[in-house]
C-alpha cells in the first residue's frame, strides 16, 4: 500500500499531521543542513555530520573512500590543532550517534481525576 501513495497525497501528509516531517527526514539531509549553519557560523562544527555527509558521497561514489578518509583526517587534525572539541569528538574517539526523531522520550501524563 505505501507504493501506492501520490505525491500530492504525502504533500497533504506532511500538511495535515504535525512533525511527521522531521521524523521522516534523512540524517543525511540534517547532517546537510547543520554543517552549511556550521559554515555560516550560526552553530558550532560537528564531526559527526561530516562523517555522515563523507559516508553519502563515497556509498553514492562521489568520492573514493581513500578521499573521504583524507578529508575526515584533516578536519580531525586541523580539530586537534585548534584545540576546539566537536560535540562529536569524545575520549573514545568513535563516532556520536545521531539521537533519532522518533526516539524521543515519552513524557507521561498526570493520571485523570
């Protein structure tokens, strides 16, 4: 059945029912958008968003992966150089993981009376 909706339908979709945009968003579409903020700089740097965004181009073959590590490389090294810190970069070195829309915490409700 979801092969069957219209574009005009999800338009009237996304419309209708109120944040269903940002759950269906891409994290490559948000790693997009908040390192172009980051260029202009409206919001601080993230590593993890240019990873992301080298993880698109090389799986799309944009780039070579032997590119998209070079680049990642020196955004670390120019990090380390700075000594700024990324929200990405931790003690252990790895990758943040994205908080997913749709995981966000439920907030319970006062019990009716």
């Amino acid at each position: 059945m979801a092969g069957e909706i219209g574009g005009s339908q999800i338009s009237a979709l996304l419309e209708a029912v109120p944040g269903i945009r940002n759950v269906l968003r891409s994290p490559v579409a948000d790693a997009l958008v908040n390192t172009i903020r980051a260029a202009a700089g409206l919001r601080p740097f993230a590593y993890a968003e240019a990873d992301e965004l080298v993880q698109y181009a090389t799986r799309r073959g944009l780039i070579s992966e032997t590119e998209g590590n070079q680049v990642l490389e020196e955004v670390r090294g120019q990090e380390r150089a700075t000594g700024r810190r990324t929200p990405a970069s931790g003690k252990t070195g790895g990758r943040a993981k994205s908080k997913s829309p749709t995981r966000r915490p439920v907030k319970k409700r006062a019990p009716k009376r």
